[in-house]
C-alpha cells in the first residue's frame, strides 16, 4: 500500500475537536504495527472527498497489514502511545468514512441550552429566525432547544412562535416563513450535568444532520455555576465528530480576576479558545460596529482622535426602569460589574485603539489588549456609587432597589455608578475617560460623547459671554435608542447681527436608512456560525479587563462603602457630578 502524509489534529479528547495547529506525520510506521491515527482534520471542505478516501486507506491498510516488529522502536513509544491516548475506535472510523461523499454539504445544528429561559425566548430564538428570514443560514440547518423542562417538540414550537416578527420592511409571506423556520425547531429534555442526556442529544442531531459533515453550535443560556458541567458534557458527547464545534458563553465571566481565570481555565479543559465565543451584546449593535469605519474611514475624524484635541470623553448608560424580579441575579454583580466592565469597557477600548493591522478578528483584538493594558487600575477616589430609592412622581410610587423582593434586606450593591478611567499611552495621556451607568434614571440611551478642546484664541469667545463649554465641540454616537450619529457645531444666526448658535450635524438611522436594524444577537449569533471571532472577547481581553476593576470592587466590599441613594427617575446621585467636575468635565447629557 502507498505510504501517504495525513493531517492530524492532536486532540486530548477523542470527541473535541481542536484548533488549527495541526501535525504533519507520516503513518508508515503506525499502519505497520495496526495502530490507527488521531482523528483526521476535515477543516477544509475542498479536501473532504479526498480525506473520506485516505481514511477508507488507512482503515483497510490498519485491518488487512499485520503487525510487524519495528527496528528501535522506543523513540517511537511515547509518541504512539500519546496517540493512543486520544485515538477513536476502528468503528469511529468506519462511521466517518461512510458520509456520503456525494453530499459536498455541510449543516449546521444549533442548540440553545436553557431554552426555556427568558434570554431564549427573547432574544435567542427571535434572532435566529431572523437570519433565516433574510436567508442568512445555512441550506441545512437544524435547530434544538435543551432544558430541564419536560417539553414536546410542539411545545417548543408554541413557545418560540409567540416571539417572533417579521422585518417591518419585509413582511410578505411572514407566516409561511415561521411555519418553516418552526418545523426546523425540536426539544430535548434533559440535566446540564448529565453525560447520557446529552449523548441522547448528540443521536438526535446526526438523525437530523443525515450523513452530512455536522458543523455544531452550542448557545449557553444557563447561569454561570453550571457553565463548566454542560461545556464538559457537551465536549466529551455531543461535539461534532467531523465538523466543528463552538461554544457561545453568555456574561458574566467571573465575579472578578481569579474566578474569570478559573473558569477560563476549566472551560479550556474541554475547549481551545478559538472554540470559546464570549458573547457581550453590546458589541453587536449597529453604532459600535460602526465607531471603527467612522474613525478610519472618514479622513476628518481619524488626526482628532487623541489627546491633542479631544478634551474627554463620556461613556452614558441609562435604563429608566430598575431590576423588577431580576434583582436577585443583579444583587450578586451590581452594575460595576453588570455593565462596567463589559459594555461599556469594550466600548471604551474599541474607541480608543490604534490602527490594527487588517479587520481579521485577532489583530483588532491584539489592539484592545493593548489599550486596557495601558490602562490605569481603577482607584476608590475615582468611583462613585449609588443606589436607587422609592420616589412618587405624578401620583405614582415607585419602589426603593431593596423594595425588591428578590434583593436581601439592606443590600449595598450599586445600581448606579460613575468612574474615571485613563489610559497611560502617547496618544491619551491626562485625557479622562468618565463612564456612567444606572438604573432606574431618568431616560433610557447608551450613548459616546466626545467633548473636544476649546479653540485656541477664539475670536467669538465674547460671544459665548462666560460659559466656553457652550463652544465646545462634541460629537455624539447615540448606541440606543433612535441611533444616530451628531456633531454639535457653532454657526451664526442669521441676520444683521453677530449672534451664535450650537447646532446639530444630524444622521438619524430611521430617517436615513429604511432598512430595520437588525438586533445585535443576529449579528453575533451569524458571526459565531461563520466563525467570524472579531466581536466576541479573547481570554487575554477578558484578564486584563478584570484587573482594572477587581481591587476596587474588593474595596468598595470589604469597606462596606454605602452608596449615595437617589430618587427612582432622576438623574442619578450628585456626586457623579463632583466628580466630573475634578476633571474640569461636565457631563453632556445634562442639556437634554
């Protein structure tokens, strides 16, 4: 038989499928003594045919040769027996060898675990419709729900339906459209510890992927204590013997450094990273994607961006509603943690980057690290928390944060907080970088503010009498709701005299654009099934995040720091404003 050179991909798992570094052996030596290969690579489909007929050689050529002796064979014992470690059965083999090589088709099996969950049925679901809806999966493709709850395939079917809409702007056929997306939705029952569930699980989806090259995709919609036992389930029975298998793992990672290093560390037992996909949301909308091709694309914003002429700049998050029965999930992260250190973090490093390389996911990745790495941990003196409390407007009354009652009596967990953070780098050095977020304020909107500097000998400085932060430019990027983009300017009013006025450079999507925006989990969930990795966090993204944060979340709970209390629909505590005004900063959504 002719001696051929396979692909491996070294695996500590026999149902893991690994990453991209594969090893060029030659199977000479292994075929003589009827030892079978690590599983053979199928990563590219333009070598499917001729990998089945290699793999069809192999396991004829392992039956049919005996087992002769071989000359020295020690330096080859640790090698063969690391292999061995991690080596299918013949069978394994055999079942790989038989997918139909006529069918040159891949499908993809999509599986939301805690399918019966409120982020499933809100968002999960909703958006993988709507990529079917645009037709942006796959001809095959099949999509399972896995929970603890006893439910049918029809019951899923009626669940999932009541969510789902078609686009404003495409609504012919809709309902003949989620009829067909719902006959591609089915159930599983099952525990997120059980191996044998999951096993079950794995013989559903190849009845369903029908011989075809399996490619798996598994959304964790669970709470973060049974992450690691369904990532260990679902690598060691349900990954893809042949295809690939990716995880998508929902926030939050860790309470702080070290429980995000463990459990990056027990999720990378049974995962390569590059099968890991750390979903933020916030990552997906339409107006952060959008902040690079506004930067570096557009030859007017991209020689202001630094500290040169950009005087601060204001991340804003607000909702105008508080926990509302969440609050027992909220209690154990606050809004430091729940919003800070992920949205608007990412947001922040992904203003303040430099060039990367290309658009390929690592290198802009590479460069984020590098921008939270500059960055400064974030001290007390710099934080102020708050938290909300019953206030009656209108003759309404609405409920302090510890009227909750999924919240402990007496809980000091922020629902409110401001921070200035700076980054210690040629480009923003002494520029303040001030985030705020809260619940239960009085506006909803996540929006970028970009205060520049004051214009060097103004000649209309009189004009403005005393108030030179009326003259400031300021480009605003308005994340949600009503995206849009605005570059506050001055002009003259006209008329015979000289009297200025601040306006407005308006983009408003829904006025220029008729197409609906789609929502960021279409985007995300997409870019996970094309192996897009640009918008999902990396582990080193992720550790360095955390050690800005860490010591002072630490502090603030070994001080029992109590937070200033401000009323249900304000506009949060007053000392956000004192802080502010350390660094010469006033926030600008004050004049909305």
């Amino acid at each position: 038989m002719a001696t051929h050179s396979y692909s491996l991909l070294p695996s500590s798992s026999s149902s893991s499928i690994h990453g991209q570094n594969h090893q060029r052996l030659n199977f000479s030596s292994y075929i003589a003594k009827g030892v079978l290969p690590a599983k053979v690579s199928f990563h590219s489909r333009r070598n499917y045919h001729l990998n089945v007929v290699l793999m069809q050689d192999v396991i004829a050529g392992a039956v049919a040769t005996p087992a002769t002796p071989v000359e020295n064979e020690a330096p080859f014992k640790k090698l063969r027996d690391g292999i061995l470690s991690s080596v299918p059965s013949t069978q394994e083999f055999k079942e790989a060898a038989s997918f139909d090589v006529s069918k040159d088709e891949s499908t993809v099996s999509i599986t939301v675990v805690g399918a019966s969950g409120d982020l499933a049925k809100k968002k999960i679901f909703p958006a993988l419709f709507a990529l079917y809806y645009e037709g942006c999966l796959p001809k095959h493709f099949t999509i399972f729900g896995y929970a603890r709850s006893k439910m049918t395939d029809a019951e899923l079917r009626n669940m999932v339906s009541k969510t789902l809409a078609c686009r404003i702007d495409k609504r012919e056929n809709c309902g003949e459209k989620i009829d067909q997306f719902l006959k591609r939705c089915f159930y599983h029952s099952g525990q997120y510890d059980s191996q044998e569930n999951f096993a079950e699980l794995d013989k559903k989806l190849k009845e369903h992927e029908g011989g075809r090259v399996s490619n798996r995709l598994f959304y964790l919609s669970i709470p973060p204590n049974i992450f690691i036992d369904a990532v260990k389930c679902t690598s060691s029975s349900a990954s893809s013997g042949i295809g690939w298998t990716r995880v998508i793992v929902e926030k939050p990672f860790g309470r702080d450094s070290d429980s995000s290093a463990a459990l990056t560390k027990a999720l990378k037992q049974y995962l390569e990273e590059d099968q890991i996909f750390r979903i933020d949301h916030y990552l997906g909308k339409e107006l952060v994607e959008n902040l690079s091709v506004l930067r570096f694309s557009n030859l007017i914003f991209e020689p202001l961006w630094s500290r040169q002429y950009i005087r601060n700049v204001q991340l804003i998050f607000s909702e105008d509603f508080g926990t509302e029965g969440r609050g027992g999930y909220f209690d154990n992260y606050g809004i430091l943690r729940d919003i800070m250190q992920n949205h608007l973090l990412q947001i922040l490093a992904l203003f303040a980057m430099e060039t990367p390389v290309s658009l390929d996911a690592e290198d802009i990745r590479n460069e984020k690290v590098k921008v939270l790495r500059s960055m400064r941990p974030l001290q007390l003196e710099d934080v102020v928390v708050g938290q909300y409390k019953s206030h009656t407007k209108g003759g309404v009354t609405y409920p302090a944060y510890i009227d909750d009652n999924t919240v402990p009596k007496g809980s000091l967990t922020p629902t409110f907080a401001a921070a200035a953070l700076f980054i210690d780098n040629a480009r923003w050095d002494g520029v303040p970088f001030l985030m705020k977020a809260g619940k239960a304020l009085h506006k909803k909107r996540a929006e970028i503010r970009v205060q520049f500097r004051h214009v060097p000998g103004n000649l209309y400085n009189q004009n403005f009498e005393t108030d030179l932060d009326q003259a400031t430019n300021e480009l605003i990027i308005r994340v949600q709701p009503d995206e849009a983009i605005d570059l506050k300017i001055n002009n003259k009013v006209p008329g015979l005299g000289m009297r200025l006025d601040h306006s407005n450079l308006n983009l408003h999507y829904a006025a220029r654009y008729s197409k609906e925006i789609p929502d960021a989990y279409e985007r995300l969930l997409l870019d996970a099934i094309e192996g897009e990795r640009r918008l999902f966090i990396r582990s080193d993204e992720l550790d360095a995040a955390w050690a800005l944060f860490t010591p002072v979340l630490k502090e603030l709970e070994e001080k029992n720091i109590i937070p200033e209390y401000y009323p249900y629909g304000s506009r949060g505590p007053v000392g956000a404003h004192y802080l502010a005004a350390r660094y010469n900063v006033r926030w600008g959504d004050l004049g909305i």
